[in-house]
C-alpha cells in the first residue's frame, strides 16, 4: 500500500508558546520568529502536494501549536487522543470540529488511557505506539483494539528517555526508517532499512515525509546528505523556535 496524503491540519502558535513544557534548556522562543518559521513550514507542506488548513491560535494552550498530539489521523479515521499531560489535555476540545470535515468515523481514546499521537508512528497498516511519560498501557492497548477493528496491527514500544516515540523514529515509506538514540538496535524495528542518525544531530530524527519529499529541520546536514543518498528529495526548513520546546518538525501538523 502506498501512502499518499492530500490535506494537512496545523494550528498558529499563540504568543503563551513562550510558557510551553519544555526540557530542551535552549531558551524561550521568539513568538515572532516562530510565526515566520510556523509560515515556512506550511508552505514546505504545500510544496509537498497538501492542501492546508490553518486553525486559529488557542491562546490558553501554550503546545496547542504541536497539534499532532491531539489525533490521529489514518486512511480509514481519525482519533481525538488523551493528552497525558494534564495542561494540554483540554486541547482536545478543539480539535473535533476540523476533523469532521475530513472524517466520517472518529474514535477516542478514554480515561484512564491516556495517548499522545506524537507517540505513534504510521507505516501501512501497521502502527508503532510508544508508551512513555504520556502514554500508558491502557492508551495503548485501546488504540489496538481500535486499530484491530479496521484490519490494522498496533504494537507497544517501550520509551526510556524520549519524550514522544517520534522524537527519536521517522517512517519513510518504502521501508525506510530513521533511528536514533534509543532506538538503535531495537529488534521491533529489524525488518526496516535503518538510516541512522548521528548522535549529534539528534533532533532530526524527527523527519516529516511527505508524498515522496522529506522535510528536514534546518542545520542537520548529516541527516539530510542521508535522506538524499537513499533516493529522496529534501526540503529544510528552520523550525528552532519549536525545537525550544521539544516539538519537531511532524508535531506541528496532522496529515491525511
Ligand atoms: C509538549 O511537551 O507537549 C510540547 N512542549 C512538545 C510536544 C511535541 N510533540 C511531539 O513530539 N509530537
């Protein structure tokens, strides 16, 4: 089955982004610069064939910008998650209107499972599911038995010290897999073609393909020479001012 997305969902980043959860110690974003950057990057989303919906800032949720967390969006429908972080919890109210324009079955996952979408990666049918500082076992196990429903196979990754399961793994179609950290030699990931990122350019590890193009965060030039060599055009865009607070380049979008 070949991947082909039509349409993104992103959500503005909001002046409060520079009161976001953060562990990264590089400082508060510039809201200014992240606006710019934020602009980019739906236009790199453009050039990659999607059309893009862009919602309203939410000004009471600081990481409502890293909208990926909220849903998941599959080929056959979308679902609202549980944040398990209880500040950007409510972010979920926010969202089910956007997807039922897209969506005629949208699932949810329930207290007290709690599941961020950053922690689940997409390859066919088949998706990875973190669990991880935000989400448990129980989260897990209800987005599997949602997934059973329509054919598809859900598998429980355990995280040591990432944040998010895509923090540290990108799917590139064909096979491909970016891995990093963590995820190195771990025998879920055996039957992919592993590019490895370098320990210094981590942070690219979360890479956004996109209908055959892959998006790179600026200022990783390893990673993206690696992307290039194994067949795939790139485009680098410059997303530091999300990187301030832990949000790479596939948390600032919804794709489908
Ligand atoms: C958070 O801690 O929730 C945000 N500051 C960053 C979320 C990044 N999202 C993602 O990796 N999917």
């Amino acid at each position: 089955m070949n991947t082909k997305f039509t349409n993104a969902i992103v959500r503005k980043p909001c002046p409060a982004m520079v009161h976001g959860i953060t562990s990264a110690d590089l400082g508060k974003p510039d809201y200014a610069l992240a606006l710019e950057q934020h602009t980019n990057y739906v236009s790199a989303l453009k050039e990659c064939g999607l059309n893009v919906t862009v919602l309203e800032a939410l000004n009471d949720f600081p990481d409502s910008t890293f909208i990926e967390d909220v849903a998941l969006c599959t080929s056959k429908f979308a679902l609202i998650t549980n944040p398990g972080a209880p500040e950007r919890n409510l972010e979920i109210s926010f969202i089910r209107e956007p997807l039922q324009k897209f969506f005629s079955v949208i699932e949810e996952i329930n207290s007290p499972g709690t599941l961020d979408a950053g922690d689940v990666m997409m390859a066919g049918n088949d998706f990875y599911i973190g669990i991880s500082e935000r989400t448990n076992h129980k989260g897990a196990e209800h987005l599997i038995n949602i997934l059973r429903k329509y054919g598809m196979i859900g598998t429980k990754i355990p995280l040591s010290t990432m944040l998010h399961l895509k923090t540290g793994l990108s799917y590139l179609e064909n096979n491909n897999l970016l891995v990093s950290g963590e995820f190195i030699n771990n025998p879920a990931f055996d039957k992919f073609n592993q590019i490895v990122v370098d320990e210094n350019e981590a942070y690219s590890a979360n890479s956004l393909w996109v209908n055959g193009k892959v998006i790179v965060p600026k200022g990783h030039s390893n990673t993206k020479v690696q992307i290039e060599n194994a067949g795939y055009t790139t485009i680098e865009v410059d997303v530091s001012e999300f990187q301030k607070l832990d949000g790479g380049l596939s948390c600032l979008s919804l794709r489908f």
